[in-house]
C-alpha cells in the first residue's frame, strides 16, 4: 500500500499540472531537461518539490514517532510542544523587522527558536522529569509563541503578511534545488542520532522507573530525543514552514500496520509514511485551485487529523491467526468440564 500510494503520488506530481506531461512523455522530459519547455518544468521545479516534500515528510514523520515514544503519550507532536512554532517565529520575525539575513542562515535561526521552545517547554515542566507535565506545558508554550506570531502579523505591511501566512501554513512553492541541498547535512547529523536512540525510546516505553532500573537515565533520554526532534523538524520548517499533523498521523499508521512492533521497527515505517503524507497532499494542494497554489500545511492536516482521531479510536490492528490460535488454545481447557475438577487442569494447561 505504501509503494503504490508513492508511486501514484510522484507521477502525478511530475505529470500533472501545466503544461501536462503524459505518463509515456515523461522519461523524455526527464531526459530532455534542457531541450523541451516540459523537461524544464519537471527536472527544474517537479523534481525538487517532489524531493523537497518526501525529504520532509521523511524528517516530520520520524520526529513524530521520536517525540511520542520518549513522552509515551500518543498526542505528543510537534505543533504542541513549542517546536514547531518556536521555529515559525525564527523565520518569521526577520522579515517583518526588515532584518537582511543570508538564505544559509534561515535553517540556523528555525533551529534557535526550535530550542527556544523546546527549552522553555524542559524548563518549565522540570526538564523533562513528568512526560505528561512536557505535553502540557508545550501546549502552553506553543500557544504563547503563536500569540508573538499573530503580533508580528499585525506589525507586518500587506506583502510580508500574505508572505507570513502562506508560510505559517506550510507551503512547497517555488521551491528548488538549493532548497533541497540546504536540508542534507542536518540530515547527516540527525540519521546517526536516531539509530542510537531507537533502542533507547522502546525501553522509555517502559515507565522511568522500569528505564532507571535496566540503566537509562530517563529524564536525560527525554532531553536527548527532543534534541534529535529539534534537529529534524527546524531545517524543514526554515524552507517549508510548519507542515502540521504528519508528525502524528504517520507514527499512528505505522503502529496500525504493526502493532507487536517496537520503536526500532516503527521509526522507518514512520518516516516512509510521513514522506507519503506530504507527496500525497502536495497533489492536491498544487492542482485543487489550479492555477492558484494552496498551502501544503493545509491539506495535511485535512488529511491528518480524522484518518488520526479515527485511528485512535479504531485501536490497533486484530492480532494475526497464529496469535489467535495460540490464545484459543490456552482458553479452551477450561470449558472441558464443569465442576471444581476442571479448574486445576485449565490452570495447569494456562499457567
């Protein structure tokens, strides 16, 4: 279901759209970049957006999973943790100050309001010490960033305003290949960070105490997991702006898929799915209103919260048939007899 949902996405990304490229034209304008007006359309603005939004649909989906498994708390995203609008603010308060900054240091800045929220929201749950104490004083301390966000909107003249609020909901357009190599060596830094971390989250699963008692330091590990969160998600908001709810739809599917799994084996699963979420609403987002451009941001939450309140509410997938099997059989010997001799029997058989 994965592949073909990808691949049915990143055809139509490159093919549809104007001009349009047929499915048997498209190797040809691959090919043909500098020759035909469709082959620069594809390799020059389809091929990078395309790249762009698996890219960060990668980073968001895995720090999704990063940040639910370290608070053990299936709402834990992103948008709730100060992270993401922490981010939104370093990007945005330079250009309604007027302040001229290089391109190179946007994903800089995203990163210091990316600590900036993210420490706050440590410092004042007690660094971390009460899962359930971080979700809630993020929701706090996302909702005080964003209130500096709509001051800064009211401060803005017309332009930067509609600049500001397609860029607060998350927006793949005219993006281009500067913009996907500005995201490569955060990536190198974060990928060695989440394969340690991996083993750490599913013992975290456990409750600090049982972490403490098998030897990690459970409120530094919660540190840690929102620092390799922080690295994830900043570089993507600096280009794209916060894309909301991949972070929680895609951990939520890829438990769904496997629930007997472990956070070692959820985290890629995550990250194809968050990557499929936003190749997916990219489609729609460039060709609804055509020839008028919605925000990405939009369409995945759209598409993020009810397929996410219903997974929540659907439970994790039926056991398999050997499991089933398995759980019939320890059931069965108590319905051989009944009398009080039955019961020391099932009780052997099931014990």
């Amino acid at each position: 279901m994965l592949v073909v949902l990808l691949v049915t996405a990143s055809v139509g990304a490159l093919s549809l759209g104007t001009p349009y490229v047929p499915l048997n034209r498209l190797p040809g304008a691959l090919l043909d970049a500098d020759r035909t007006l469709a082959g620069i359309v594809v390799t020059e603005l389809r091929v990078p957006r395309l790249v762009l939004a698996l890219v960060a649909g990668l980073c968001l989906g895995a720090a999704g999973l990063v940040l639910q498994e370290a608070l053990r708390n299936a709402l834990a995203v992103p948008e709730m943790l100060g992270v993401s609008s922490g981010a939104a603010l370093g990007v945005a308060a330079p250009l309604v100050l007027a302040v001229s900054i290089p391109a190179a240091v946007e994903p800089l800045l995203a990163i210091g309001g990316a600590v900036l929220g993210g420490g706050l929201t440590l410092l004042a749950a007690g660094w971390g010490r009460s899962p359930s104490a971080v979700l809630l004083t993020g929701a706090a301390v996302a909702a005080a960033l964003q209130a500096a966000l709509l001051v800064l909107m009211v401060m803005a003249d017309q332009f930067d305003l509609q600049l500001i609020y397609r860029y607060l909901l998350g927006s793949l357009s005219a993006r281009t290949w500067d913009d996907v190599t500005g995201l490569w060596p955060w990536l190198l830094v974060a990928l060695p960070a989440l394969v340690l971390c991996a083993p750490v989250l599913s013992v975290l699963r456990l409750g600090d105490e049982d972490a403490e008692a098998l030897g990690v330091r459970a409120q530094r590990a919660r540190f840690g997991a929102l620092a390799i969160a922080i690295v994830l998600i900043a570089p993507v908001t600096a280009v794209c702006g916060p894309v909301a709810w991949v972070g929680f739809l895609a951990p939520h599917l890829a438990r769904w898929l496997d629930p007997a799994a472990d956070a070692v084996r959820w985290l890629p699963w995550s990250a194809a799915w968050g990557a499929v979420v936003v190749a997916v609403a990219d489609v729609p987002a460039r060709l609804a209103l055509a020839p008028v451009e919605t925000p990405v941001g939009a369409w995945t939450a759209l598409l993020g919260v009810p397929v996410g309140v219903a997974l929540l509410r659907s439970g994790p997938r039926k056991p398999t048939a050997r499991l089933g099997a398995a759980r019939s059989d320890t059931v069965r010997p108590e319905t051989r007899g009944t009398g009080p001799e039955a019961v020391p029997s099932a009780r052997k058989e099931t014990g």
